[in-house]
C-alpha cells in the first residue's frame, strides 16, 4: 500500500520517540552513523508502517498475522513516519519537520518530570503550526510502578490543558517491550484521519532531504541525477513532468530556480508512474547529482507555479509571553532573528520595527506566500530559543 498520511513523533529527548516508531514499524529511523553511535536523533527519521486489522477477531495490528488469534490480517492504512529530534540544539529540524505533518504521536517518558523542557517547546510548535490530531504516547511504562504511572498521568492532563492537545488520548505504552502498542495503532486509526487532499491545485513539494545516489567510482554513463525527498502537500508529480526548484543556486551575485524533469518517483520502497499528497516521496531527476548531495536542497520548494524567491520580508508578529522560563522582549532594529518557514531555515536581521511588524532583511532567501506562517526563535544563552511566530503581510 502506498503511505497517505504523515505522522510525526514530538517529545523531550531520550523519551523513546524513535523506539515507539521502530515498535510500529519494525524500522530504526535514526539511521545515520553519528545518530547510531550517540543514540540520539539528529537528521529527521523516516520509516513507513502498515497497519493491518485481522479478519476474523477485527483487532489492530502491525503485521501481516494476528497477535491474538493468528489469522491473516488486511491492509487498512499505511503511514509514513517522520521522527523528529528531541534534543534542545536540534529545535530548527524539528520545526522543519513538523511542517511535513499531518498528525502527530507526543511522546513523554513516565519516569521523568513532566514537562520536561523540550517537552514544553515542543508543544508551543504544536500550536503554532496548529496540527490539532494528536496521540500523546506516554512510554517507559515498565520501569516505574502503577502508582508513579497513574500521578505521571495527571500531570500530563494538567501539562496539556488550553493547547491543541487538550483532548487527545493518552496511551501508556512500554514501546521497548511492545506493550500496547495495539492501542496505539487504535488511537491513530481513531484520531488522525487521512486529510482531503486536492490533486487539482499546482504542484508543490516540501523539501526536506536531498542526496546523490551514486557511489564512488561509478562510469559516467551509469550517474543517476540528483534526489530529492520530502511531502507533496499540493497537485501531483509523474513520470517526465517538468518541475523547478526554488531558491534554486546562487550565480553571478543572484538566486536561480533550478529546472529539471522528473526521470523516478518513489514511495515505501514501491516505483510509482505518478505520486499525489501523503506519505513521503522520494523524486529521482536529471539534475546534476552535485547540487543535491548531502542535503544540499533541503529547504527549497520544488513543483510548478511556485511562489516568488524573497530576500526581504514584512512580517506580522506574535511573540510569546515566555520562552521557557524566561520573559520574551520584544524585538530590536538589528537583532539577528533565526526564521523557519515550511522546511525553510534561514537568518534575518531585523530592519524595522513599527508596532507587531518588522522588516527582516534575509542571509539566505525563501520561497514564500503572503500569509505564510514563519516562526521565530532568537539565541538565548547560545542557545536558539522559540521566542513567537509571524506570518508574511
């Protein structure tokens, strides 16, 4: 089955984050060395899962076979997963990723404190973005007691009241051990519905990893183009069509679209002809494999009919009482302000401010709408802080 909805995993660090999706999916989605050697997530994660429901007891399930009676299951639903890191230092891909999400799994570990303060800033990128299909996955279950669960538990309710989590489930799972993970699966099928998608509107693809293929030594004749991977949120992409790639690449003192044709599109491993919204992509081209390794185009927008390249933005601002625990102050002429738009990740330097808008002057420019949300995170103790969001006026 091909993925039609991406579900994201937001949380505090070492919560389990990538654990519950391995115990969905099977896969490990932290897959790059330096993740794999530090145990942490620090690229977005990717994995798909089917999920399947037995044809003779209807229980929910992860694999072809029925846990309970051993029966063969169906197919209902596949998803994509994008794991998004849980480390502080790591809050600009998170916010790229959330921008890919269709729903999310909030994940809070039983055996620490609740809120945690990735916990906290995670759930300020929740209402900000405002995906309001949300599972919260309280994990590690099995390394404290019924009691400190239940207490965790309430804490979790109060943590959650007046956001867009309000009223999500909370499941307790131990994901190391795969406990309750049927429930999980239950919650996601309950809350987080595959959206209406329109194939009509022109084509737009988020942008969020981009790679060369080819391995060294390989003979020219054989180079496969650059790769592009990410969410189709608009239209759909096939075989031979003609896309551009905005900013696109710096030359002679200006920004060129990158323009190219579409040679492969793929989805859960599977060869597509043509790929619409949901799940993630993956689109083979003719590029130059040189423009797109190591996430090169990670950020861009790629499709047809896409907004203009801006290097200058008029933003309309709203800025939060506190960032953590610190009081946020408002914005200064000159302050250097770190802005995510989409998968977009760039710097700007505040040029003017008059009441809730300012004028950012930008180091490396977007590929925006007027109204367009862009949020804003200032460096506070050397560290970038969520400090409010804005959206382009």
């Amino acid at each position: 089955m091909i993925p039609e909805v991406n579900i994201g995993t937001l949380g505090h660090v070492d919560h389990g984050k990538s654990t519950l999706v391995q115990a969905i999916s099977g896969k490990w989605p932290a897959v790059h060395s330096e993740e794999l050697k530090r145990g942490i997530t620090i690229k977005l994660g990717y994995a798909d899962a089917t999920i399947y429901k037995c044809s003779k007891c209807n229980a929910l399930c992860s694999t072809e076979k029925c846990l309970n009676c051993f029966e063969k299951c169906e197919p209902e639903r596949t998803i994509s997963f994008v794991d998004a890191p849980g480390h502080e230092t790591l809050m600009a891909t998170v916010l790229a990723g959330a921008s890919l999400m269709d729903g999310i799994l909030f994940v809070i570990a039983a055996n620490e404190e609740c809120p945690q303060p990735q916990t906290r800033e995670h759930m300020m990128v929740l209402n900000i973005v405002g995906i309001k299909n949300v599972v919260i996955v309280q994990t590690k279950i099995d390394i404290v007691s019924k009691k400190e669960t239940l207490e965790h538990y309430k804490k979790i309710k109060e943590f959650v009241k007046g956001t867009v989590a309000e009223n999500a489930p909370i499941i307790p799972v131990s994901a190391q051990n795969k406990i309750n993970i049927k429930a999980v699966l239950e919650a996601i099928q309950n809350n987080i519905p595959t959206p209406q998608r329109d194939n009509s509107k022109p084509t737009k693809m988020l942008v969020a990893r981009s790679f060369d293929v080819n391995k060294p030594g390989t003979e020219i004749e054989k180079l496969k183009g650059g790769v592009i991977g990410g969410a189709l949120i608009e239209g759909e992409l096939k075989i031979n069509d003609g896309i551009e790639i905005k900013p696109g690449v710096f030359l002679k003192n200006k920004w060129v679209p990158l323009k190219t044709k579409v040679v492969g599109l793929q989805k859960a491993g599977k060869n597509l002809e043509k790929a619409g919204p949901g799940g993630l992509l993956g689109v083979l081209t003719e590029l130059d494999p040189g423009l797109s390794k190591a996430d090169y185009l990670a950020g861009s927008i790629a499709g047809v009919e896409l907004p203009s390249v801006l290097d200058k933005l008029n933003l309309k601002v709203n800025l939060f009482e506190k960032s953590l625990e610190e009081k946020v102050e408002p914005i200064k002429v000159g302050e250097e302000i770190m802005l995510n738009v989409g998968t977009t990740r760039t710097l700007g330097i505040v040029k003017d401010v008059k009441k809730d808008v300012i004028e950012m002057e930008l180091k490396l420019p977007v590929c925006a709408d007027k109204n367009d949300k862009v949020v804003l995170s200032r460096k506070i103790s050397e560290r970038w802080r969520l400090i409010g969001y804005s959206e382009i006026v």
